[in-house]
C-alpha cells in the first residue's frame, strides 16, 4: 500500500496525469449531483411542458364542443354529449380528472359531481389564470388500484384561461395523471447517469491504473536520476579530494580537465593548465616534430607499452623542476572522439624511501652482526645473512618461527621474564645471553632488542643484534688466567691467592671462624733439575701440584707463588689440630716417591703455617707462614712448623 502510494505521488507530479485525475474524480462526484439537481428538474419541466400543450389542444377542443364561443360559462351549458366526449378523453389522454370555472371562479362542471358548486379561493386562480396564463403544479395524489390498495400517483394540475381578447370567461382544471410518464422518464435519466457514471468511474481506475504505472516509471527514473547524481557527486568528491592528479585530454593531448592534486604536483592553476598539452607536462621521448602527437598513439609506437599498467616518466613542474611520476591511462570514447583520462603520481618521496631501503638492505645484508625482525607476536619476519652464518639457520628455516629456537637451556625463565619486562618498560634490553646454534653448540652472544613502535605508540616490530662473543670469551678466559693462574701448574698465582686471602679472611670475621695460611717449598728440587734437566723439573712441579690439590677441600686455594714455592689457603676452619691433619697429609703425599719419563725424582717439603686471626695482619700472613717454613727447614725432624704469635711484625 505504502509502495501504491508513492508512485501515485510521483504520478501526481506529472500535468496529464494529475488533470485527468481531477476531471475522472470530479465527474464521478458531479454527475449523481448534476442529475439529480439539474437533469432530472430539466426533464420533468419538459415533460411538464408537453403536457401543458396537449392539455390547452384538450381545453380548445372542449370549449369547441360546449359551443361557448364567447359568452359567459354557466352550469346551463353542461350536456351529456359534452360529458361522453370528457369521458372518451379521460380514456385516451389519461385525463385523470376535469373542472370547468367561470370567471368568479365557481365550479360549474367537475367529473367530481360533488365538487360542483364550489369555488376556487386559490389566488393563483385569481391573479395568474384569470390573468390569462396557463397555471400548472405536480401534486401526489392518492388513488385506489384495481385490488383496492391506495397507491401514491403523480399527478399534474393544469389551469386553461378562456379569453376572450383580454376579457376573462373562465377556465378548464384538467388534472394528468403522469405517474408511468415521470417514472419512465426518471428511469431513463437513471439509467443514462449510471452509465456516463459508470464510464467516467472506468476512466478514473483506468487513469489510477495508469498512474500508479506512471508513477513506478517516474520514481524509478527519478531514482535512475539521483543514482546519476550520487554518482556524478562522488566522482566529483573523489576526483577533488584524489591526493593523485586526474587529467582528461583529448585525442591530441590537449587539457581539458584538471583536479587540485595537479596544482599541488605540478604547480599550474587550472586556468593555465587549460589548453596546455600533456607533453608541456610529462617528458616524451623521441622525435618533437613527429606528426602523429596522440599521446595514445606516441604509447603505442614506444618500447613501453601502457596497457592496463602504470608507466614510469619525469614530470616538469611550473619552476623547470624535473621530478620522477608514474602515470596510468585510460581511453574515454565520447561523441565520436576518443579522450585520455591521465592518472599521475609524484613518486619522488617513495623513490627516496626506495633508496633508503635498499640502503637499508645492504647494510643489513653485509653487517657483522646478526639481524633478526619479528612482528608483535614475536615471529620472525627477517634475517640477515650474518645470523644464518652464526646460528646455523636459513632464512627460510628462521621466518615464521619465534626466537624460542635459539634457547640454550641455560636461563631460568625468570631470567626471560625479566627481559622482556624491561622490553615492554623501556622499549629495550641488552646483555649476555646464551643460545644454541642448529647444530646443538651452545655459545654466548652479546644481544640488544629493541621495540619498533608505529606513530600511535603502539608495537609493530621487534628488532635484536647480536654478536657472537665465545672466541671473546676463550680470550678474556686466556687473560684472566694468565692474570690470575700460574701458566705451568695452572694454580692460583700470587695476585689470585692475595684476593682469595682477603675474601677468606673476612668471611672469617662474620661467621667467626679461622683462615690458614700453609707456605711450603720443594727440597731438593735444584738437584732434580739439574740431574734431569729444566723439563722434567717442570713436569716435577706439576704433579707436586696435583698431589696437593688432591689434598684440600674444594673450597680452598693452592697456588704457586714461583720456583718450587707453594702456599696453600684453607678457609673456614675452626680448630688447629685439623690444619695440623691437611698439613701431614700433604707432606706425606708430596714425600711419596715420583717418576718423571723413568727419572726417580726424590723429594721431600717443610711447611711452616699462619694462622688468622691469632695473627690479626692480613698482609703479613703469607711472611709468618714463610718464616715458619723456614724453622721447619731447620728442624729435620719435624718438617711442620706454626708461626709464634711473637714473631709477628709491623
């Protein structure tokens, strides 16, 4: 219903439509009223009139046949034969009814002998009949049927002046009974409105049907025309707003439109552009004086083909300024001529960024360290040839998995989770870390990781450099055990022994506990390298040092201060007697026979022992113990000595 009306709506916008709707509607609502206010009123005034003639031809014949001529009219001339002839009227005229007046009105003759006598009071008598006009009314009058019912009848009352000249002499009241007249008449007026009623409500819904058709055809041209619209606007819009410069030309290369882009890109308003050429624009290549200028047909003769693609060329601004632009075409058939829309873009700011990414590759391709990329969810979107050399892995194996396949094993996850809460804090980490090559070696690198973030802060990329640091690490071990180790033995040297010293003897002062101090030296060693030679000497010394390594606890130190000096730091201890056990044991073990390459190598050890902190200088402990050796020397007997408590200096 709702759609009906809308295109009824639409219908009515159109003038044919909308008229002929306003004459149908008016028709249909007109013609019952026009019937019956001014059809039926107009036929009954004519059925009124014909009878009015038919009653004056019945009156003059009347008057004839009483022989009045011009006398006066009396009761006197009423015969029977005048009677018989009202009778035979009444019969072929549907005389319902007959009054003869004379000219005071009296009823002398009435086909109602009781009505004879009577005189007509009416003033229409008087002012109209007697004036000599014929004077008529349609009157109901009640009648009996032949089954003796009474039955409304139309009936027509008709006054007939007799005149003679101007002088009154009566008149004749004939009554008509038109019931069957008027009802055929009314029957007919009916019928004819009915059908012109009829007709003209047929033409209305023909017209509704036409218009509600109509309507759907206006609406959908009208939706046909605001889609055009819509569709014109946002080409406009797009046009406009395109960051890209739109140009229209014509087959010749001519301007013919130009959009704010092609402002922006090549500094012309479009005033000037107009009627420039497409070539005042973008450098062509070959020959200037070519006849054939279509810039359709300069394409198609070039090595580079346009197509459905995109062409690259240098544009010129307004200023002379050379630039580099892409340009796509597109053919554009309209009235039989063949225009070029140019699609052009200043690539000038990509081509830079072109550059600096392919710098970027090189860069990334020839660095020492390795280089991986991951996306926010940590997997791997690229690496450098630098990571595949250290860790094994292609860069096929490497993309799409998570740096999870490096893990070593050697950090806890706390160590991991500490990591990257500083990553997500700070947006960066660095440090040691050790991971596992494809092949299963473990090694320790140097890594940074950094979060790439986009221009809303938000994390977009991960980015870690790494260097490999285990031939560092094997060379910082080498300095730190040549800075620390005896090179020969591999004990502790002098500088190693000294901070071992002061570690000891302070963790002694906080838990109370004691630190010796054991110096001893090879006897006989000189004897040893000169009989067999500096070589076995050294291999001497070596296996003295094993021996006694094999005598402590794992917490202590023996080192080798030089020659055949050798000084042994046992910590945490609470009792004399058990320094007194380890340094027995160690005498005895150093005094056991030693065969060096078939060489019998005899040698024995004193040790002399201090002891803190019965000796409270710490710097003077290893010179007690050193001096205590000495009385061992001396005491061939007893080959351990303590160092008195008297003995100590400064």
């Amino acid at each position: 219903m709702t759609e009906i009306w809308a295109n009824l709506v639409a219908a009515w916008r159109v003038p044919f439509i909308r008229y002929g709707l306003i004459v149908s509607v008016t028709a249909v609502l007109a013609f019952p009223i026009l019937s019956s206010q001014y059809l039926q009123p107009q036929f009954s005034k004519l059925l009124v009139t014909v009878v009015e003639r038919h009653a004056k031809l019945s009156a003059v014949h009347m008057r004839s046949m009483l022989g009045l001529g011009n006398q006066p009219i009396t009761s006197a001339v009423v015969d029977g034969e005048f009677e018989h002839h009202i009778s035979m009227l009444e019969d072929d005229y549907a005389l319902w009814k007959t009054k003869l007046f004379n000219a005071s009105g009296l009823t002398v003759y009435s086909t109602d002998p009781e009505e004879i006598g009577d005189y007509n009071r009416h003033s229409y008598f008087h002012d109209v009949v007697a004036g000599g006009e014929i004077y008529s009314k349609l009157v109901k009058k009640q009648s009996t049927t032949l089954e003796g019912e009474t039955a409304p009848r139309d009936v027509l009352e008709i006054y007939i002046p007799m005149m003679n000249r101007s002088e009154f002499l009566g008149a004749f009241e004939l009554y008509y009974d038109i019931t069957d007249d008027n009802r055929a008449l009314l029957a007919l007026i009916r019928h004819g409105t009915s059908l012109i009623h009829g007709l003209s409500l047929f033409i209305m819904i023909l017209l509704f049907i036409v218009a509600v058709r109509a309507g759907f055809d206006v609406r959908r041209r009208q939706q046909f025309q605001d889609q055009l619209a819509e569709k014109e606007m946002r080409l406009s819009a797009m046009r406009e707003s395109a960051q890209d410069a739109i140009i229209t030309t014509d087959q010749q290369g001519k301007i013919e439109s130009w959009n704010p882009a092609a402002t922006r890109i090549f500094g012309y308003r479009e005033r000037e552009a107009l009627g420039r050429t497409i070539y005042d624009l973008v450098s062509v290549p070959g020959n200037p004086h070519e006849k054939d200028r279509s810039l359709i047909g300069f394409m198609k003769k070039e090595t580079v083909q346009v197509g459905d693609g995109v062409v690259e060329q240098t544009g010129k601004c307004r200023d002379g300024k050379e630039f580099p632009l892409e340009m796509s075409i597109a053919t554009m058939p309209f009235q039989g001529q063949k225009h070029m829309v140019c699609v052009i873009r200043d690539v000038t700011e990509r081509k830079k960024t072109e550059e600096q990414l392919r710098l970027s590759h090189q860069v990334m391709a020839s660095a020492t360290e390795g280089i991986l990329i991951t996306d926010k969810q940590e997997r791997i979107v690229s690496v450098n040839n630098a990571f595949t050399e250290i860790t094994g892995y292609s860069a096929e194996e490497a993309i799409g998995e998570k740096p999870v396949l490096l893990k070593s094993g050697k950090h806890s996850e706390e160590f991991y989770q500490a990591m990257w809460s500083e990553i997500n804090a700070k947006g960066f980490w660095q440090g040691e870390i050790w991971n596992r090559r494809k092949d299963g070696a473990v090694y320790v690198e140097w890594l940074g990781i950094s979060a790439v973030l986009d221009q809303n802060g938000d994390i977009t990329n991960y980015v870690g450099i790494f260097t490999e640091m285990t031939q560092r690490k094997d060379q910082q071990a080498e300095l730190e055990r040549l800075a620390f180790y005896d090179p020969l033995t591999g004990l502790a040297n002098r500088l190693l022994l000294q901070d071992r010293l002061e570690q000891s003897c302070s963790y002694a002062r906080r838990h109370e506990s004691m630190v010796a101090v054991l110096f001893l030296d090879l006897d006989k060693f000189k004897l040893v390298n000169d009989s067999f030679g500096h070589e076995v000497g050294d291999l001497l010394l070596q296996e003295v040092a094993k021996r006694i390594s094999g005598m402590v606890r794992e917490g202590d130190t023996v080192a080798r201060l030089g020659g055949d000096e050798f000084v042994i730091l046992l910590r945490d201890i609470h009792d004399v007697e058990g320094v007194t056990l380890v340094a027995n044991k160690i005498i005895d073990t150093v005094n056991q026979p030693i065969v060096i390459e078939g060489n019998h190598c005899a040698v024995d050890t004193s040790i002399g022992v201090a002891l803190y902190p019965n000796h409270q200088q710490v710097a003077g402990l290893i010179k007690l113990a050193d001096q205590a050796m000495y009385k061992a020397k001396r005491n061939c007997e007893k080959k351990l000595c303590f160092a008195d408590l008297e003995a100590t200096t400064d």
